[in-house]
C-alpha cells in the first residue's frame, strides 16, 4: 500500500494504483477521454492532467503510478489551464456539431432534429413533449412562425430545407385533437406566486413553464379575452381562433388563472403587485418611455431595460419579456422570451443568483464542400419536400413521414455521452481558439449497429484495443503519420469488415460521437 495526497486529502491506494485511482477512491473526479477499464493507459487525450507539487511537473493521472508520500494538486489554474489547452486543442482537428443548425436558428433553441426523429418513429407522444420542453404553443407557431430554423436547414445545399414548421405543427394538431392531450408533470406548489402583466405570447409562455415550477400564476391583461397579438392582430385565416383557444386551454390546465379587463399602471399599480406578489413579469408588448419611468422602471432603446440573460429589470423581483423590451414583433421570439424569462424567476425566487438559462456547448462545422452535402446524405431520405394537399389541414401522415425522412442528422449521435462535448462545456473553453484547416466530414454507414465520423475520433485507441482484445479478425488500427494519424479499417475495408461483433461495444466506450449506434435516440 501507498499513501499520497490529491488536493489536500490523504488516500491510501495498493501499489500500482494509478493517481486516477487514487482520486476516484476519494471522490474526486479527474476528467479523461481516452481512459478505459480493462484497457492498457495511451495518455494521449491529456486532459487529466495534474500537477506534482513537490517538482511542479504536470503529469497525465491516468497513466502516473502513485507513489508514496505523492502530493498532487487537481484543482488549480495551472492544471485547469492545461486541460483547457488540451480540448482546445482537440477541437481544433474536430469536424461535427453538436447541435444542428435548425436548433441554433431556432429562437427557443428547441431540439428539433430529436422531434423529427420522433416524428420519423410515429412517436407522436415523445415527439410533443420534445416541443412543449421549449415552446408552449406550437400549434400556433406551427402556422404563423417566419421558420428561421428552416433558412439554416443544411438540406437547403442538396435540394429544400425540411419542412419544420409543418411537421411541427403536425406533431401539435394530432396532440389536441387526441382524447388527452399531453399535459406535464408539474412540480408540488411551493407556496410562492407569480403575476404576469400581458396574455400574449411571452406572458402565456411564462405561465406555462412557471407553472411547471410549482408557482401560482396569475396573468393580468387589458383585454376581454387572453392571446394579445395572437387574437387581436393576426387574421383568423392565418391563425383559427379555436386553434388558439385550445393552445390557451392546455395552460390552463397546469392551473393558470386569469384576470382581464386589467391595465397594469391603470387599473393595478406595479408597485401592488410587487407587493402582493413574489415576482412579477411584464409581458405587455410595445410600451412608451413615459409609462416605463411611472412603473419605476429603466428604459431602453427598444423598451423596457433589461439584463439580457435573466430579462431582470432594476426593481429585482419585476422581470419583463417580449415586444416590451424588443422589437421585431415576432412571436417565437416572444414565446422564447418567456420561457428564458420563467427560468430566470424560478432561479431568482429559489433564492439563488440569477442567470437565465445555461448555454449548452456546440461546435460548428460551417458551410460544407459540395462532397461533403452528398456525403451527409448517406442516411437520409431522397423524398422532395412535401406540400400538404389542404394548407388548412396540415400534413397527413404519410406526408409527415416522407418530409421526415429527409432530415440529415447534422447534430451529433451522442450529444449527452460526449465527454469532448461535457468537459469542453464544464472548463468553459473556445472551440475557435486553434484555427486552421479543419478535417472533410466523412462516415462510414456499411454497418448495420453503427455508423463511424472519422471527423470526430480523437485518436484514443479504445476501438483498437477493444477490437484485439476481443478477437477481431480485421478490427482497426492507426494509419498514417504524425498529426495525420487516424483510426481506421485496415487495407481500405468497411467499418463493416472490421466490426463483426464488437461494434456495440466499441461505440459504448468511444468518448466521442466517432463511433455511434445507428438506431436513432428518440427520448
């Protein structure tokens, strides 16, 4: 037995125990890549760097066997700075993207390739909690909204971009017009209450996610009925008013009440609802510079004075969203104003310090070559876009399946599996910072389990190890030389051929969306 020193804590480890082991039997977690049970260390990913502090030597934890009397320092800039550097530096030779670029151009940064798979599947059930995690009325969006997602659609470089909205709102009008609508789980009631001032769209989606927190909401609006913009400003050929109505109605099912006929600074003062209430959220569209300053409020350029990230206004527990402090009048963004705005409250009146929702990492592989497009292609479909038979009606269900099918599956495989993609995200580090000429995006799709992007491997080795230890007749190997080195089949064959009974278990252990199971993720 050995006795070292991780981070001022004293462990006591067998001989031969590694500095990862060591730390593991504290409870420290080291981040590592290329390290594997059962596998024979390659420290070649470095991002579990530590320092020894008797010589200040930075040393890979996976691969340094500990030694008696060690002091090793985990947590320090130096080592945080190390690591850093090391995933920058994987990023840099890393060609994939963690989140489609229809997700990216969706103001509400809704999962839009998870619900076109769910769509793909005819799991309509998942495919709508998928929505109504980010947008609350996407029966409406689904007929009014000016689809930025679809702008960005990276089919638009084959043929058209997918049809997003449609199949969205396909998703929507089959969950209304089923005997139950899908209604979400809904935290206890804790006691706490939220006025909203304004039942258009930032408002009605406030509502829904605070109500999902477990707040009592109360909406106030100045009108007879609630939607604002949505009922009094777009047509009803545009938008049917029962559409609407039912969209209301499903908010109103998590216990959401309303008080119309109510001008906030006219009929109710904000300061009473600052004092009735535990917070307070402004929704209530284009509102002049005087009547900001007699709410007690800061104005803006466009409205209504806010910290962008939190929508947290100068008086602390009033929050506002919308086309009151924006302009643009569109109402996925309003709606996405919201539901960013609900997380911030929630975040304020949980006694904590306000910052709005968290910023999922992504990297970006940008405009693909001409070769590159037909290459994504390989696993989608060569239906051209649909066009519904009846613009009233929507997609039928064949229609639905054919447009989803198109989708090429530009987000990753294993976007929550990533180590690349978690650590890059817990040290906060810049994909961009190491430029250069980035790898062509390749995959291979022979394989029936699996599908491998030699444009995501980080050289680890964990495949090759796995596919000799297992007995692989051709398996995989390095090719190449120096910084152009890769994993891959050997003599130019298949991920097929190399793959005949480990692919599962190489995709489980690969760190990256390399080597991915191709049955599609759809919860």
């Amino acid at each position: 037995m050995v006795r070292l020193t991780i981070d001022n804590q004293s462990v006591e480890v067998d001989d031969g125990a590694t500095i990862l082991d060591a730390a593991a039997k504290l409870g420290i977690e080291i981040p590592t890549m290329c390290f594997l049970n059962g596998c024979t260390p390659s420290t070649s990913c470095m991002v579990c760097m530590v320092r020894l502090a008797d010589s200040d030597e930075m040393t890979p934890a996976c691969g340094t066997i500990a030694q008696e009397g060690m002091t090793v320092v985990n947590d320090c800039d130096q080592v945080r700075q190390a690591r850093i550097t090391a995933l920058e530096l994987l990023l840099s030779d890393h060609a994939g993207d963690c989140m489609g670029p229809c997700q990216i151009g969706c103001a509400a940064k809704m999962n839009i390739p998870l619900m076109i798979r769910q769509i793909a599947a005819g799991d309509l059930d998942r495919a709508i909690a998928t929505i109504k995690e980010d947008i609350a009325m996407p029966a409406v969006l689904g007929r009014i909204c000016p689809a930025p997602c679809e702008k960005v659609c990276r089919r638009n470089q084959l043929d058209e971009a997918l049809s997003i909205c449609l199949l969205k709102r396909f998703a929507a009008d089959a969950d209304l017009s089923s005997p139950n609508p899908y209604k979400p789980k809904c935290a206890p009631a804790n006691g706490k209450r939220v006025a909203i001032a304004g039942a258009g769209p930032a408002g009605l989606s406030a509502a829904y996610y605070l109500a999902r927190k477990g707040y009592a909401c109360i909406i106030f609006d100045e009108r007879q009925e609630p939607g604002g913009a949505l009922r009094y400003e777009i047509g009803r050929d545009q938008l049917p008013g029962d559409v609407l109505d039912s969209e209301i109605a499903q908010i109103i099912r998590l216990g959401v009440k309303f008080q119309h006929n109510t001008r906030i600074g006219k009929d109710k003062s904000l300061d009473k609802l600052c004092k009735s209430f535990d917070a307070v959220f402004l929704a209530v569209g284009k509102i002049a510079a005087e009547e900001i300053e007699q709410l007690g409020l800061k104005a803006a350029a466009k409205g209504i004075a806010v910290d962008s990230n939190t929508y947290q206004t100068n008086r602390g527990n009033v929050f506002a969203g919308g086309d009151a402090v924006r302009d643009g009048r569109r109402a996925v963004r309003s709606v996405a104003d919201g539901k960013e705005a609900a997380i911030a409250i929630d975040q304020y009146l949980s006694s904590k310090n306000p910052t709005g929702p968290e910023r999922p990492f992504n990297t970006r592989i940008g405009r693909l070559e001409e070769d590159e497009v037909e290459r994504f292609k390989a696993c989608a479909g060569d239906a051209a876009r649909q066009t519904p038979a009846d613009s009233e009606a929507g997609f039928s269900a064949a229609q639905a399946a054919a447009e989803s099918s198109r989708c090429l599956h530009c987000d990753c495989r294993k976007p929550d599996a990533c180590k690349l993609r978690k650590y890059s995200h817990d040290y906060r580090v810049r994909p961009g910072r190491y430029k250069g000429p980035r790898r062509l995006f390749e995959q291979q799709t022979q394989h029936s389990e699996v599908i491998y992007e030699s444009g995501k491997c980080i050289d680890c080795g964990l495949c090759i190890q796995i596919t000799a230890q297992e007995g692989e007749k051709l398996g995989l190997t390095f090719v190449g030389r120096g910084f152009n080195v890769r994993v891959a089949v050997p003599f130019d064959r298949t991920i097929a051929d190399a793959l005949k009974h480990t692919a599962k278990k190489c995709a489980r252990a690969c760190p990256t969306g390399a080597l991915a199971l191709r049955q599609e993720v759809c919860d």
